[in-house]
C-alpha cells in the first residue's frame, strides 16, 4: 500500500517538472507599431512648477526630520518608563 502511495507521490512529482517551463509569450502579427511621442522643450511655466515643488518637498523633508526627532525622544522616554516598571516589578515580587 505504501508503495503504491510512494510510487504515485514520486510521478505526479516527477511529471510536475515538464510543465514548470515559463510561458512563451507572442506578439500578434496584426498589432500595430508603438507610437513615439516626441518629448516637448520644458517652458519658463514648468521651471517654476519644478522649482515649488522643489521647496515644497524640502519643507515637508524638515517637518519629517522634527517629527523623527520627537518620535526619538518619546520612545527614549518609554523605554525608561518601561525599565522602571520592570524594576518596580522585581521589587514587588521580592517583597
């Protein structure tokens, strides 16, 4: 009984490695050629739209910066809190 248990396990294994290829993908014969798009020389108007978004990010990258800081600051906090309450812990269970 095993055997044939042991023997259908190791074909369906072993026929399983056949179809594990990846798929062959074709193009159609019919499908038209891409389309280039031709790349239109940047005006004043988007300089200016590049240089606020410009500021606009190094504003948001400073208020990042100030709340990791504060994040930092809080989590030196609970960590000292943490260690005092395992202390207090301790002292409860040697009393």
């Amino acid at each position: 009984m095993y055997r044939l248990v042991a023997i259908a396990v190791s074909a369906v294994c072993l026929g399983t490695g056949a179809f594990a290829q990846s798929p062959i993908i074709v193009q159609p014969a019919n499908a038209p050629a891409p389309v280039r798009q031709s790349v239109a020389p940047a005006t004043a108007a988007d300089d200016t739209d590049a240089v606020a978004a410009i500021k606009s990010l190094q504003e948001m990258k400073v208020a990042n910066e100030e709340l990791l800081q504060k994040q930092r600051a809080t989590l030196q906090v609970l960590d000292e809190l943490q260690k005092e309450a395992e202390q207090l812990k301790i002292y409860s269970k040697r009393s």
